[in-house]
DNA sequence: CGGTTATATGCCCGTCAAGGAATATTGGAA
DNA sequence: TTCCAATATTCCTTGACGGGCATATAACCG
C-alpha cells in the first residue's frame, strides 16, 4: 500500500486492464481471466498484487471471490497528479482553451483506454 | 512514449522525484543527481527513460544539459485517471462532500509528496 | 591543439517480476 | 466422506531493470 506499491501494480499492462474491467463492475476471477486473455493462476498473481496496493478488494460468495474496486488508492493517483495539473492547466490556458465548465459527469462513461 | 512506457518510467521512486524535482524548475543533469541523491551515470540514464517516455524535454546549454517537465504525458495520466475519478466521487458524493467549486489553483503549490 | 567540464553509454552483475505448469486449498454438492 | 469447481500458491526459468564502474562523447577554454 506504500504508494509505491500503487504504481507498480499499475506499471503492467494486464493489470491495467484487470482494473479498466473492474470498474465496469465487480466480477470473479475466472471471468476476468478470461475477459484479460490471462491464465487463471496469471490472474490471481495480478489480483494479488492489485489487492495488497490496496486497489481492489475481494468479496467472498461460495468458492467464487469476487473482486471489486476500491477507490481510495485512484484517488490517491489523482492527488499525486494534482500539482502536475497546475503545469498542463497552464499550457491549455495558452491555448485559450477552457473545459473547466464542464458537469460532473462530463467524461466517457465506462471503457478507458489501454 | 507507448502510454505503457509513462507508466514504467513513473513506476520508479527515483524517477518519480526527479519528475517532482523538475516541477519545480528545469535543471540541469548535475543538479538532478545530487538532488535526488543519484550518481551521474545513473541520473542520465533514468533521465533517459523519462525522455522515451516524453515526461522530459532537453535543452541544451553549452555543455549542459537542461531538462524540463513535458506536460502532455501527464495530461495522458490524468485522461486515463478521468473515468475512475466518476468511481471515487461517487464515494465522495456519498459523504456529501462537495469539492468542485473551488478555483482553478486550489491545490497546494508545488512538491508533491513522495 | 590539449585539457577540462558535463553528460551519455557500455559492460557486468545481482535482483526482481512475470509466465507456465503442476499442485495445494477451500467451499459446495452428491 | 468423496468428488468437483473455483481459486490460490509453489517451483522454475527467463528476461528486464537498476547500480557501479569505466569509458566515450561533446562543448567550452586556454
């Protein structure tokens, strides 16, 4: 959970995508296996490690865990990227550009990128 | 510069204070590596994934070095960050915490943590 | 040109993370 | 209890990464 722990779990790529997938909606391991292309033992080394950054948790219904979420360390990210924000906020203001206006729920609704 | 590649080149402690240490001004490599505490060897060459990356940008100045914070990568964080932020208010609005309205640099100056 | 400063590169090595296959574990069903 | 499904864990091998050191490169100065 040592922050530096956040981001190396999310220096893979598959568990990038085990995470894009989970904010869809909490789902067990066998489907995110399969969703990620990764063989089940693959997909519960990466659950283990997104679970001890703290970035998701496990519910337990019968032999299946079920993995979900967890916001906090996301935000976490955010708030690391906070003063950075700042720095390109400045370089849109040169561009004229304002997008601060924007509702709460301005952004694409589930699928991120990569 | 494969999106993939911002997230390994800020995977690293040392890279992540050089990027904060650059938030603060451009520096040259010399200065960067006492900074963090880096051999000069060993500065370049974080220096030089951060530039494959696109995190940094260099000017040279005679025989110096100088490099600076490229905002874009960043901006491509905080794209990538946008859907998981509708997550983590949602569990804010729950609270009945509401932080949108603050102004444009409401957060804290410049170094960040870690 | 020779020397010096500033930076980049190459090499060697120890460490660590990831994938694959097999196996252990746990909960449920017959 | 015995079997089955879902998941976790172990072992092994391989490849990438970072550090230290020496060295190459480049720009300035005399």
């Amino acid at each position: 959970m040592s922050d530096s722990a956040l981001w190396t779990a999310l220096a893979d790529p598959h568990r990038r995508a085990v995470v894009a997938l989970l904010l869809e909606r909490s789902r067990p391991v066998g489907e995110i296996a399969e969703a990620c292309g990764l063989s089940q033992p693959s997909a519960s080394k990466h659950l283990k490690v997104l679970r001890e950054a703290g970035i998701v948790r496990v519910r337990q219904d019968a032999q299946r865990r079920v993995y979900a979420l967890d916001p906090a360390p996301i935000a976490a990210l955010d708030a690391w990227l906070a003063p950075y924000r700042r720095l390109w906020n400045r370089s849109l203001d040169a561009l004229g550009r304002r997008l601060d206006e924007a509702p709460d729920d301005s952004t694409e609704p589930s699928t991120p990128k990569d």
